[in-house]
C-alpha cells in the first residue's frame, strides 16, 4: 500500500510538471490576439495600476516642481537670450506653413504621411524585470487604440503599441531586444538616406539602424525620423541623432549608432500616434513583412 501512494504521488508530480510546461510554452508562444482571460486581467491589472499610479505621479510631481523652482532664475535667463531668435523662426515657420498650404491646395493633396491624429495617455504601469522593453498605458481599445501604432514623448519616438486590451495597452519600446521589433527610417542630409532601427545596444545606450547602403553618406549629428513608409506611423517622427557610423561584417551595408531623442527610463506620458492618411494594402509586398 505505502508503494502504491508512492507511486501515484510519483503520477500526479510528473502531470502537473507537464501542464505546468504546456501553459509556460502556450503564454510565450507568438499570437496577434490575447485569450479573454488575459485581456480581463490586464484590464484589471490595468484599472488597480491607474488607481494607484496617479495619485502617486501627482505627489512625485509635486516635489518635482518644488526642486525645479531652484533652476527658475537660470533657465530663465537663458530663455531671454534666445527670445530675438525664437521670435523670426516663429515668422518664417509660420510663412513657411502658408507656402506649403498653398502648394498643397494647388496641387489638391489635403493630406500627407506627415499627418497623424494624437491620442495622449498616461503611463500606469512598468515591469522592473523588462523595464528596458515594455511599458503599461491607460488607453485600450475603447479610446481608438490599435496594435503597431507609434507611441511618442515630448522628445520622440519611444516604440510601438504590442498588444491591446479594451482599457489598456502595451507598448514595446525600441530599446527592447525582439529581433523583430524594426521601424523604417530616414537619416536626413542633401540626400535622405534610409535604413531600419534595428537593436539596442545595451552597453552604449544607443539605437541601430542598420541596412544602410555602404556607398551612402551618413555623419556624424544627422537627425534620424520614421520614414512614414510602414502601414501605421505617420512621417517625421523624431528618433534621435547619429553619433557613429560603422560598416557590417561584410561591408555591404552601414549601420549608424543613434543617442535616441526620448528617455526609454523615465516615462509618464506619452502619445500614441493614430495617421491619418491611409496606406493601400499591397498583399505581395507585406506578406512576409514584420517592420513598421
């Protein structure tokens, strides 16, 4: 009889063991779409983060805005002596915005790639675990939110929405590891030049972009924005600036080293861009397409 209980106690380890391994590779398998039980816990999860991350956001800024009172009077100065200058960029912006609205109405093109429609959201949640590869916002589905969409700060382009739920979403920063995580861009100079922001290194603090032609010209300080050429970011979002530029293995291909614009480690708003003008669905050309 002791041998019998043994062996069913033996049984009911190696079961649970094999289930337990099924639902690991079932949670870490790839899908476009989350089961009802994870969307109801996420937007659970989500709701009890909002309760407790604003109030918390509100205090933390609070002694924020005390400490940055000490800096008033130096920043302060230095916007004094920059207020000539703003003041005639302002006057050729703005003189610069009724030319192209005028080329534009001559033309009849009402919209560009350029346009987007911005949905602001507030960040409510971050796993310290993979604090470099996602972030938690309190927009879902309800509010318009759609997966790959371009999610930006004051500073630029941080990721892209994961995976949505009907009052949250996830968003993948671009610091994050996935080799699949890949966003169509543009070096600016006389001539653009395109490439794909590619990795993350980790050690310098820098973004890749990779696949850029060997005999293409690409220096130092050249800014770097999405190309708006994917089916969901909109054009000239900032990314960041070149700061080495280096040849591949191979030396077919360049790949620049970019100090992004937007801080992936202190983030508590952000925008989720939704672009306006719709790209046609070539089914050949994105059939085996991962990057925005």
């Amino acid at each position: 009889m002791p041998q019998f209980f043994m062996n069913k106690r033996l049984i009911i380890l190696l079961v649970s063991i094999i289930v337990l391994v099924a639902l690991i590779g079932f949670s870490l398998r790839e899908r476009s779409k989350l089961t009802w039980p994870e969307q109801f816990i996420k937007d659970t999860t989500g709701w009890v983060q909002s309760l407790v991350s604003k109030p918390t956001n509100y205090v933390a800024g609070f002694f924020e805005n005390l400490q940055d009172l000490t800096n008033t009077y130096e920043e302060n100065k230095e916007l004094k002596s920059r207020i000539e200058n703003l003041a005639s960029l302002e006057a050729e912006v703005q003189e610069l915005k009724k030319d192209n609205k005028e080329l534009r109405d001559v033309l009849g093109e009402k919209k560009t790639l350029r346009d987007y429609e911005p949905l602001p959201a507030t960040v409510i949640g971050r796993n310290p675990d993979r604090w470099h590869e996602m972030i938690i916002i309190d927009k879902g589905n309800l509010n318009g939110i759609k997966k790959n969409m371009a999610v930006v700060t004051a500073n630029g382009l941080i990721g892209k929405v994961k995976n949505v739920t009907q009052f949250s979403s996830t968003v993948q920063l671009l610091s994050s590891m996935d080799p699949k995580n890949r966003i169509s861009a543009i070096v600016q100079g006389k001539t653009d030049v395109y490439g794909l922001v590619e990795g993350y290194d980790n050690e310098k603090k820098l973004l890749q972009v990779k696949a850029i032609p060997s005999g293409a010209e690409v220096k130092k300080g050249q800014t770097v924005i999405t190309s708006g050429l994917g089916d969901v970011f909109p054009k000239g979002l900032m990314i960041g600036k070149v700061v080495e530029v280096k040849q591949d293995q191979y030396g077919l291909n360049q790949t620049a080293l970019v100090q992004p614009g937007a801080n992936f480690y202190d983030i508590k708003t952000v925008i989720v861009t939704k672009r306006i003008m719709a790209q046609p669905v070539d089914t050949e050309a994105t059939s085996g397409k991962e990057e925005e």
